[in-house]
C-alpha cells in the first residue's frame, strides 16, 4: 500500500517537472521572422502611379519614417537603386 503510493507519487511528481520543463523552452510555433520585402515586392504594393519609383506619399510603414535617409539624390523619390544601397534597419534591441 505504502509502495503503491510512493510510487504515484513520484510518477506525478515526475510528470509535473516535465510539464513544467517543456512550458519554459522555446516553442516551436513560433512566428517565423520574415525577410524583408524586394524593391519589385514594395513597387508591386505601394506604387499607385506605376511609375516604378515609390513617392513618400505611396510609402507606408517604416520606410516611410526613413524616407531623407534612403532618398539619397533628394528628388522626392526612392528608386530601386537607393533602395538597394540604404542601410538596413537594425531589429529590435534584445535585453
């Protein structure tokens, strides 16, 4: 009798550090980051005149804030070619 519940015991306690281990690592479902978007993808999205350079009015999100930065020629848009020599924005910072 003793025996049996010693053993439950240590089974439940067993199971219960298990539990309790798997919860604290990493998990598997996670989001998988994303690349960031090709100039072709941004054009494809963004440009609603079509005239293969983004504006800052078509522009949304990050890019948007860092316009002066990337439009190096200061013409008022961002060809694939700043695009492509901007520096990349840096991700978020890890503590």
């Amino acid at each position: 009798m003793i025996l049996g519940k010693i053993k439950a015991g240590i089974l439940v306690f067993g199971i219960a550090l298990f539990m309790t281990n798997s919860s604290f690592g990493q998990s598997d479902n996670k989001q998988e980051r994303k690349a960031p978007p090709t100039f072709k993808e941004l054009i494809e999205k963004m440009d609603a005149n079509e005239d293969g350079k983004l504006s800052k009015e078509e522009i949304k999100g990050p890019l948007k804030k860092d316009f002066a930065k990337v439009d190096t020629d200061e013409d008022g848009f961002i060809t694939e070619e700043e695009f492509e020599k901007a520096p990349k924005p840096k991700g978020p910072s890890r503590k």
